[in-house]
C-alpha cells in the first residue's frame, strides 16, 4: 500500500507549504537543542537544587517521557488529525520549559521534565508525519535531510551555547532559551500549516495505550536504572498490551502495516541499529577518558565525528535515493555499519584519532540506513496508519538504544567501567561485537527490501 500522490500546488499554496515546513523544523531544532544545552547545565543546576543523589533522574524522566509518549501521539494523529495535536505537543513542551527553568527543588525540576518530555514525544514524530502527507518522496527526503542536519547542528551548537548561558547568565537560561523559537515555530504552524490527515471515526483503544505506556515504561525505567525485576515486568505487560492490540479494530500499534515486509524490516533495523549504535555511545566518553587518557574535551569530542556523518549521509541519501533503490541504500548502510563496528573491534587500544575516524563512518552507516528506512516505512504506509509507522519506527530506535544501553552495560561489566584502562577497552570489545551481531541480522534483513527503481519509487510517491 502507498500513499496517495500529492496533488499540483499553486504558488502560494508551495509558499506556505515552504514557511509551515520551516515552523516544523524549528520545532525540531528545539526537541533537538534541549539534550545538548542542558546536559552541558546540568552539574550547576544539581548544585543550586542541592540534588547530587538525583542527578541521572531529569535525563531519565525527560526520555522515559519522550519515548513512551511518541507512539500515542503518533496513533492520536492519525484520528484527529496533526496540526492540532503538533500545536498541543509544543505547548507542553515550552510549559515544561519554563517550568524547568522556574525549579525551585529538584522535584520541580522532575516534574517539569515530565511534562516537557510529554511535550517532546509530539514534536519530532508529528512533524516527520505531516512532512510524509505533505511532500512526495523525493522532496521528504530532501526535507528530512534537512532536519537530520537540524540534529547536527544542535549537537555541535547546543554545548558551546549551554556552557555559555550557564557562565554568563543562569543555568535557567538553558531553558527559557527554547521558548521565544518555540513561541516563533508555534506561530508560522498555526498560521500557515493546512491540516493534514483526515480524520477517522475511530476511537483510540485506550486499554492497550494504557498497558502498552505502562509497560515500555517499566521496561525503560528498569533499564535505565538497572532494575531488572521491572524491566521483566514491563516486557510481560508489553506482550499483553500486544496480545490486545491484535483484537482492537484501532489499535495503538500500526498492526496492518505490519502486515506489511517493509514496515516489519523498518522496524527491526530501527531497532537493532539503535541498541548498536545508541548502546555504544553511551560508553564511548568514558573510554576516551579512561583508556586514550584524554580529558572532558576529548570525551565530548570522540561523539562528534559519528554525529557529522550522520548528518552528511542523510544529506547525501536524499540525493543518492534519486538514481539508487531506497533497499540498496539501506543495505550499504548496514555493511558500512558491520565494516565499521569489526574494524572497532580491533581498535581498541588504538589513539583515539582511530575511535573517531571509524566513528565518522558509523554515523554515515546510520545516515544511510536510518534515513531510507523510515522512507520506506512511509511509502508502504497507508495514510490511515502515516502516524503510527513514523511513531512507530522512531520508537523502535529508541527502545532498541535503550536495551542496548543496558545489555551492553553488563557486557563492559560495573568492575571494568570503575577499573578502567585495558579492562574497560577489552569490555568495549565485546560490546562490540554484540553490536557486529546484532548489524549482521540486521543487514540480511534489509536484503528482503523490495527493489524499487527510482522512476517507480516516483511514480508511487
């Protein structure tokens, strides 16, 4: 199933086609800026709010919030359609904003989080969305291209503007900074974005939301923490917020995309690259730290080449994709990955110039596979289910990290991260090659894609 195509704009209707699209990215320059401005705040923030024991609580309740609120957003817009639930995603989260930079204690901050996570969940999901109903597929891709150089720029910005901020003003500013862009971006939305989606009669199965929220977050928080009698819980309740899903005529999860080969393929490479790359970042700061001896700098800067090539590969994905199969860039993509993580294997007790330059070629993998898949994911999407496969997808790269995060945490083992040194390098080592694994399955996977020529890929677009 494809989406239908779009129909011929006149020029006004591209102008303001053009303007909402800019408020959209704004949007998600934001949900992107907030992690690297605060993360860069957060120890004087902790000091003002006396809560050194509760450090790691604001990061994990903003993503846990994030992360479990997409897929609802997702679902939800596809019956009521995006623009307004877009518009009630950025006013939570600049609420939540300026409820953060207001904290008077950190359980103010926590709340405020949540309810700038909430808000957060809608921001990139809703706008990849209403980018799919709103462009054909060559014209998203170049857009989402765009918006994966909105991540790059944010990374390299946000901790240069965040320690700024911090040292000359407040760490408060961190915060307040988002709401004048956020106020702009809500704004040229309301003003120039025409609804898109059309709305369903159809009622949200508000049971299996429940179960399927409380259970992906059980699943992270347990993670996150390291609380293994809750992450087992969560997964038991996701198999049975499942088990409904499949038994409700609206259910939360796109269940007739999934029907689907491209969608299931989309889903588990999300997932598998996100527990690879996502679960071996987390540690990459600490080696750059603990075995190539470099300081806070060095440790910031070993995640900077991943990040650019990241960014570039989107950017040259969207060019590529006009003369390549989107399936044959997604399987360059994951071998460029597999190549890469091996070769790290071996690299270990190698400078940390080495971690970086393999660094820069496993962001291009991601660029690569991450990018086409979501392409993929929302051609082969009816528009009825637009909402949830985008939700859907991102969702599936964020669980997989999440997993990978803490698998990989007991692979590196607590002794080694304390220890350091070569115990550190060799327990990076085989999280290593759990991530080869995992890349491989995913790699064999992409080789059941569908080859769609890119006159043809036009033609359904």
């Amino acid at each position: 199933m494809t989406l239908p195509a779009q129909p011929e704009l006149t020029p006004p209707q591209l102008r303001l086609r053009q303007l909402a699209t800019v408020g959209l990215i704004l949007g998600v320059f934001l949900n992107a800026l907030e992690a690297s401005v605060v993360s860069t705040a957060m120890p004087s923030v902790i000091r003002d709010l006396h809560g050194s024991a509760l450090y790691a609580l604001p990061f994990a309740v903003y993503m846990l919030f994030s992360t479990v609120s997409s897929p609802l957003w997702g679902r939800a817009s596809d019956i009521v359609g995006r623009k307004r639930l877009y518009l009630a995603g950025m006013v939570l989260f600049l609420i939540g904003s300026a409820l953060c930079g207001a904290a008077q204690s950190m359980a103010w901050l926590i709340g405020a989080r949540a309810v700038q996570g909430l808000g957060a969940g809608a921001l990139l999901t809703i706008s990849l969305t209403i980018v799919g109903e709103l462009y054909s597929l060559q014209e998203r891709s170049r857009v989402q291209s765009f918006i994966s150089g909105v991540w790059g720029v944010s990374g390299l910005v946000g901790p240069l503007l965040g320690g700024f901020l911090t040292d000359h003003l407040s760490w408060r500013w961190t915060f307040y900074v988002s709401l004048p862009f956020g106020i702009l971006a809500f704004l040229m939305v309301t003003r120039f974005l025409f609804e898109t989606g059309t709305r369903r009669q159809a009622q949200l199965d508000w049971l299996g939301a429940l179960l399927f929220t409380a259970g992906s977050a059980l699943l992270i928080w347990g993670l996150e923490l390291q609380q293994w009698a809750f992450a087992v819980l969560g997964g038991l309740v996701l198999v049975a917020a499942v088990g409904l899903e499949f038994r409700h005529p609206s259910p939360l999860l796109p269940i007739q995309a999934l029907g689907e080969r491209v969608t299931r393929v989309a889903f588990a490479g999300n997932f598998m690259g996100g527990a690879a790359y996502f679960g071996v970042i987390a540690y990459l700061p600490l080696y750059a730290q603990g075995v190539a001896g470099g300081g806070a700098t060095a440790a910031g800067a070993i995640l900077t080449p991943m990040l650019v090539g990241w960014t570039l590969a989107s950017i040259a994905a969207a060019q590529l994709m006009k003369r390549i199969p989107l399936s044959r860039i997604t399987q360059a993509g994951f071998f460029v990955l597999v190549l890469m993580f091996v070769a790290l294997t071996f690299t270990v007790h190698s400078p940390l110039w080495v971690t970086s330059v393999l660094g820069f070629f496993v962001g291009t993998g991601m660029g690569f596979s991450m990018l086409t898949l979501l392409l993929s994911a929302q051609q082969s999407a009816g528009k009825g289910e637009l909402g949830a496969v985008t939700s859907g997808v991102l969702f599936a790269r964020q669980m997989g990290g999440a997993l990978g995060v803490a698998v990989m945490a007991l692979l590196i083992g607590a002794a080694a991260i304390r220890a350091g040194g070569l115990d550190l390098a060799e327990g990076l080592r085989r999280a290593y090659f759990l991530a080869v694994g995992l890349l491989v399955v995913a790699f064999f996977m992409s080789l059941r894609l569908p080859t769609v020529r890119p006159e043809q890929q036009q033609r359904q677009a």
